[in-house]
C-alpha cells in the first residue's frame, strides 16, 4: 500500500493579534478541504492535530483544534505535542497500518502571544539539574553551536552566510514575514543573545497554521491527478541530557535520515534527493544537519554552502523556500517543510522551470534543545 499527500494549505506566517490559535487551523482546513472538494468532518476518517499546551496556554490544547477540524461527533482526533513533522509521520502509519483511509493533519502556534518563550523552552530540561540553571533552547542552542565551531575550526560568519541566504530567498515566498534581506555585518552585530548566536542567527517568532490532506492509494487518486507519495520515515531522539551528547555530532539526525533512506533504497542522498527542506531553528543548524543527512563529511557543510551547489538552483537545492529563518512558527515548522516539498515536486512554486521540477524531496522536523528529536520523511512524485 502507498500513502500520498493530496492536498496542503497554509496561512501566511505572521502576527495575528485579533485571532486565538485554533482559529487559524479553521482557516487552513477550510482551505486545504476546497483543494480536493472534501466536506467538512464527513471527507476524512482521522484527525491529527499538532498543538502546544503550553504556548496555547491552556491544557487540553487539542480539543478546540480538533473541533474547528471536525473531530466534535464527527471523526477519531489525536493530538501529536511536538514538532508537526511528526503529525505527518503518524498520519502515514495511521493509514499504512488500516486504521484510516483518508487523514486530515492540522499544526498551528501563536508565537507572538507568548511574552517570555525562555520560560515554556526551560520546561524541555532536567527538572532537578538544568531546569534550575534556567537553560533555554538558545542557550542549549549555543553551547551546540560554540561545540561545532571548536570541533572543526568554523567561523561565525558561515553561520551568518546561512541568514543572509535564507533572507534573501524567503523575499520570494509570499507566506513569509522574516523576509528583510540583511548583510553579513548586520547578521554579526546584532544583538547577541548567548554567543555566537545573535538575534538574527535565530528564526523569528510568528504566528500561523497549515494543514494537510493524506489518503491511501486508491483515495489519492481519486482525489487528485498528483498524488505525492511518502516513501521513507525515519524518528529518533538523542539522550535528555545535553551532558551526554557529543552536540557536534546530530547522531539521532544520523540514525533517523539512515532508516529513511534504507526505505527507499537511498545510498547516496546527494544525488539521488533532488531537493531538501530542513528545519533550521538557528543559522549554524542548517549546516550541521546538512552533515547529519549524509550530504558531506563532518566539518565540511560550510564547504558546502559556500560551493553554490546547494543554492535554489545548484545540484542540490536546500531550503529553497526560505527555510524557518525566513519565519515559521514552531509546532508547525516540521509540517511547513512537508508543505514545502510537497508545492515543489508538484510545480506548484512561482518561478520554477518545469524542467527542473524535483521528483525526490527529503523534509525534516527538529524539536528539543540543541536538536534533541528528527524526524526524516522521503516524499516522490510519480514520473
């Protein structure tokens, strides 16, 4: 059996004072069931939501989402609190495994409302040892940075490169917002926040949704002329403990992109992936995960960048969309590379030649200090 993405919608990422967070899944689900011509609650079996107590500020955080999709006497909903890469994923095992034929995944966050995001990000900590410390995901983030920086004689301004690119292609994605373009100067002399990171070596915090439309073999083609078919899934944590964690090694990046890959019958990701979506939460994170997916050795994503070869219109584009520096919400982040993916093997980008469509797309999902948790998905579009 094959599992395919039929439809994807999302709501432009930015601040949206006058809406609460489950309104802004109505929007997207709205959207994404007029794409295929599904009715509301009775068009799909399942639901899964992807949703923050803690940002939404409210336990339960499910439920309002659930209902605005049509869970309330209507289809099984089941939230997933992390990462909505991995709403994809348990859409994909929910179908694969013949508990639903037709999946509807929602991920939404409302950045902006939250005041003091260290406070939510310190509860992702040891609650005896580090929490007490007040570590936040930036700080964790700079001590994997300053890790990778020492182990292979980088230098700050190849994190700053990995900004100005994101800039400068998030200018051509109109859901975006962090789309100012900035110069490598202004990248190393804005506000530092823990070194090396300064405030714009970090993803800006907005607010947004998406959703999307997943069904087995027989429905996909029902629904759609252009199924894109999930290939390959990888999922793995690292240790809790930063402490016992080599950071400059994303060997749970590793392990899930290997198990993707062997679903596919990937060996080398280079030239057999036509395009990568990843999910760089920080600039330096866009090169080491880079190394985590197999396409070069450790130390030498940097080489990488500055080849040109991974450019929008190199050998292997990464992030051509902008990535999460050019402003995606987390909880929504790993869900937005799907999307992203899932518009360009389908042509469906502004300014793509045909011709040079991708037909193999790898997206990536990264939640938890320093990159605790991947999750790899191999998606492909029929010939």
């Amino acid at each position: 059996m094959k599992v395919g993405i039929v439809a994807a919608a999302q709501t432009p990422f930015k601040e949206y004072p006058q809406w609460r967070s489950h309104e802004l899944t109505y929007l997207a689900v709205e959207e994404v069931l007029k794409k295929v011509g599904l009715p509301w609650r009775e068009g799909y079996d399942a639901i899964i939501t992807c949703s923050s107590d803690h940002w939404d500020g409210k336990t339960l955080s499910d439920i309002e989402h659930g209902e605005v999709a049509g869970a309330h006497l209507g289809p099984s909903e089941e939230k997933v609190a992390m990462d909505g890469a991995n709403a994809v994923l348990l859409g994909f095992l929910k179908i694969l495994s013949g508990h639903a034929d037709v999946v509807l995944i929602t991920a939404a966050c409302k950045e902006k409302d939250v005041l003091d995001p260290k406070v939510i990000e310190n509860f992702g900590f040891d609650v005896p040892y580090q929490q007490l410390l007040g570590l936040d995901f930036t700080q964790a983030a700079a001590l994997q940075a300053v890790s990778y920086l020492n182990k292979y004689d980088l230098r700050r301004e190849d994190f700053a490169e990995v900004v100005v690119r994101a800039k400068k292609y998030a200018r051509a994605n109109p859901y975006l917002s962090g789309n100012t373009e900035v110069s490598l100067k202004e990248v190393l002399e804005a506000e530092m926040l823990a070194y090396p990171l300064t405030s714009l070596d970090t993803k800006p915090a907005c607010d947004g949704a998406c959703a999307l439309i997943m069904a087995k073999e027989e429905r996909a083609k029902e629904l759609t002329r252009r199924p894109v078919w999930i290939r390959g899934i990888g999922s793995c944590y690292d240790p809790h403990n930063l402490g016992d964690r080599d950071l400059a090694e994303p060997k749970a990046l590793f392990r899930a992109a290997q198990d993707a890959y062997r679903m596919v019958g990937i060996k080398d990701p280079a030239r057999e992936i036509d395009l990568f979506e990843v999910s760089e939460h920080y600039s330096y994170q866009m090169l080491l995960w880079l190394e985590g997916l197999g396409l070069c050795p450790g130390g030498e994503a940097a080489i990488l960048l500055h080849s040109g070869r991974i450019n929008k219109n190199g050998e292997i584009p990464v992030n051509p969309s902008g990535g999460l520096l050019g402003g995606v919400p987390r909880y929504v982040a790993g869900a937005n590379r799907v999307l992203e993916a899932f518009f360009q093997l389908r042509g469906e980008i502004p300014g793509v030649p045909e011709g040079k469509r991708p037909r193999r797309a790898l997206a990536h999902g990264t939640y938890g200090p320093a990159g605790q948790h991947h999750c790899v998905i191999i998606l492909e579009r029929e010939e």
